[in-house]
C-alpha cells in the first residue's frame, strides 16, 4: 500500500510538474500531448506546448526523477550496509570523486584525443571511476580485519572530500573561462540542460545497478544485526560490500556527471522512509527510490517557478531544506547514544 501511494504521487508529480513553467501548459493538455506521443487517442493541443514538453520539460522532470531516486536508493544502501543513518553518498566521498573525474573530463577532454573516444558516455564514466575510487579508498581507510569502523569512515569520508577539493581547484587553475562558467553552474546542481541523449545515458548507466541494489533487500536486512550474524545466515557478506558499493558508486557517479552535486537527498530520503515505517529493507529500498524521485522533482519545481524567468540551481533547493534536518538528525543521534 505504501509502495502504490507513493508511485500514484509520483505519477501527480510528474503530471504537476510537466504542466507548471515559464510557459504553462494545463494537466489536460500534459495528458493529451503524451497520449499523442504513444499513438493513443487525444484531444486538442498546439504544436508549441507539444515542442515543449516533449523537447525540453519531458527529458528535464525524467531525469531529475531518475537521479532523485538513484540518489535516495544509494543512500538507503549505504546506510543499511554501514549500518549509520549519518552516511550517504556525499559524506563518504562518492560524489566528491565523481565531481573530480567530471571536472578533469570537461576541462582536458578537448585536449586528450584518446578521451573522444568515449563519446556520449565518456563523461559519466570517468565519474564512476572516480566515485568507485573514493568509495573503496574510504572503505578501506576505515576497515581493519573485515569490519568497518563508523566513525572512521565518516573521517576518511571528510579527509577525501577536502583532497577532491582540492584536486578541483587545482584543474580549474587550469580552465579555460568557458569551462570554468560551465564548472561554477554545473557545481552548484542543475537539470536545466537536459536531453533525450542525457535520459539516455542515465538510463544505460543507472537502471542496472538500481536493480542490483534491490535485489539485496534480503542481505541488507541480515546485515542489520551485524556483519558477524550476516555471515553465519549463509550471507558472503564481502560479495555484497562490493556490489552496493560498486552500484552506488556507478549510480552517484553518473547523477554527478549529469546533473552536478545534488546533496542531502541521500541522506533524508531513506530516513524519512524508516522514520515512518520502519527499517525493512524489502521496503525501504523501494521506497526511498519513489521518494527519492519525488523529492528532487519538487526541488526542481521549485527552482523552476521561483524566480521566472530565471532559474536557481537545484542544488541550492535541496541544501537549503536538507540542512537543516542534518542538524536535526545529528541532535536526535546524540541524544540516542547518550
């Protein structure tokens, strides 16, 4: 029941937001276009508001839903297999690696001729590579004999970040200014530039591994009682560190690569989710992927219609309202331990 509640919001969402803009365009007509689209009977439109909302505001609400819902899958992975509500994609370095391996890809891409060759997906690979890297390195760094030690993690988490940093500002040293204004908006999160072709890579990148993470519902739950009792269930608890971290990785990385740093969603969507109903990740993964989605198509909402006709980064949206219940949480989590 919570599952189809939260699909139908999704599905009003989607509608509310493909309607609202600089140029409005009615729920009616939102349908009749996409019905039109699909070779469905349908009732009157013009050829603007169909130009429009298939060629700029479709691709755009896609794609913020599907990096919503990757990040807040990623996020309740990463904090069922760590076992901390305080861990999500951007703490332990995910998205800080993935924005290093970006910026070198936009500013030395034109002057690598082997990087061509990547094409379309060039830019979300390299961000992978460099997410999975500051995620095993962050893992490692707080591992000793097959357990990870939490606090030690968010400090390598932290350690790396400020590396990344940087690292960043090293190569942006080393921009040009087309890059650098590309860099400055890009960093700040934003779906303002998207595509079919950028759905379309998110789609070959992101879909797979959203899988792979649900499908580990079962060893999550295990891993809740402890790496030890995982391990005696019959659970290779190895084998599932590293497809969670891999695919988040990959997920995080592509989001990155796309759409710029989004942060927080990681981390409230998957505790708002056990907040209300509880820590069963049969449940949470699916869940924190609907809210996920619905959350950053919100924020985009937002970014969209509150300063017409320009726009905010929605990177600002999602900081401003996920702030505040970081602080919130690290109160609650201190009042808990003691």
């Amino acid at each position: 029941m919570v599952l189809g509640v939260l699909t139908l919001s999704l599905v009003g969402v989607l509608i509310l937001s493909l309607s609202m803009g600089a140029f409005p365009i009615s729920s009616s007509k939102v349908i009749f276009v996409i019905f039109d689209a699909i070779g469905l009977p349908t009732g009157e439109f013009t050829y603007q508001e169909s130009k429009v909302l298939l060629g700029i505001r479709l691709p755009r609400v896609l794609l913020a839903m599907i990096v919503g819902g990757g990040l807040g899958l990623s996020g309740a992975a990463l904090q069922g297999l760590f076992r901390n509500p305080l861990v999500e994609p951007g703490l332990i370095g995910v998205s800080s690696g993935g924005a290093l391996f970006a910026v070198i890809f936009i500013v030395f891409g034109s002057s690598l001729p082997f990087l061509s060759y990547f094409g379309a997906v060039g830019l979300p690979f390299f961000a992978f590579l460099g997410g999975l890297l500051n995620t095993f390195l962050v893992y490692k760094l707080a591992s000793q004999s097959g357990k990870t030690d939490i606090s030690l993690l968010i400090l390598a988490g932290v350690a790396l970040n400020a590396l990344s940093g940087a690292l960043i500002g090293l190569v942006i040293f080393y921009a040009d200014d087309a890059a650098l204004r590309n860099f400055t908006f890009w960093s700040l999160g934003d779906v303002g530039g998207a595509n079919w072709q950028k759905v379309g890579v998110c789609f070959l990148f992101v879909l797979g591994p959203i899988g792979l993470i649900l499908s580990q519902y079962r060893q999550l739950n295990a891993l809740a009682i402890g790496e030890n009792e995982a391990f005696h269930m019959g659970v290779n608890v190895q084998v599932v560190k590293y497809i969670l971290l891999f695919s988040s990785a990959l997920i995080v990385g592509t989001a990155v690569s796309l759409t710029g740093t989004i942060g927080f969603v990681g981390l409230i969507v998957p505790h708002l989710i056990r907040l209300l109903y509880g820590a069963d990740h049969k449940l949470v993964l699916p869940a924190s992927f609907l809210l996920g989605a619905i959350l950053l198509s919100l924020a985009d909402i937002l970014a969209r219609t509150l300063v017409v006709p320009a726009e905010l980064p929605i990177g600002i949206i999602t900081a401003i309202l996920g702030a505040p219940f970081f602080i919130w949480l690290i109160i609650n989590f201190k009042k808990i331990r003691s």
